[in-house]
C-alpha cells in the first residue's frame, strides 16, 4: 500500500514543460500566410501548430526560445505581438 502511494507520488510531482508559442495578427489571413511561409521552419520547431482566428499558436516540448520568437519578427513582418509561455 505504502509503495503504491509512493510511486503514485513520484508520477504526479512529474511536470511536463512545454512553451507555448503565441504570435498575434490582424487578420486571419496574415496568420495563414506567416504559417504558410515559414512551415518549414515551424514544423522543425514545434510538436504542434495551429491557426486560431488571427493567431498563430505553436507548442514544443522546451522551454521558451527567444530566438524562435526572433524567427517570426524576421520572416513574418504583419505580426502585431508575440509571446511564450
């Protein structure tokens, strides 16, 4: 009984990281082109990523990289603000 607590313990003091990446548009559009232009770059650095409404959101299993957030400045130049968490 006591064991089972113990590795009950252990799994639930586990916390999975991860950086949430938001990167905020105008538009609809300006976010369907930034993640169009740079997919290759944003499926080498994200789990996942996904458009919503004007924001593009991608998430990874690091922490949070300021030159990721650098990429989006340089190559997609309509965004209005971005940020991780």
């Amino acid at each position: 009984m006591k064991f089972s607590v113990i590795i009950a313990g252990l799994f639930s003091a586990m916390v999975v990281k991860a950086a949430v990446y938001e990167i905020n548009f105008d538009s609809n559009e300006d976010a369907l082109a930034c993640q169009t232009k740079d997919i290759k770059y944003i499926t080498k650095v994200s789990d996942s990523n996904e458009v919503i409404g004007s924001q593009l959101v991608l998430v990874n299993a690091k922490a949070c990289s300021p030159a990721i957030l650098d990429q989006f400045d340089a190559v997609c130049p309509a965004l209005v603000t971005r940020n991780c968490f």
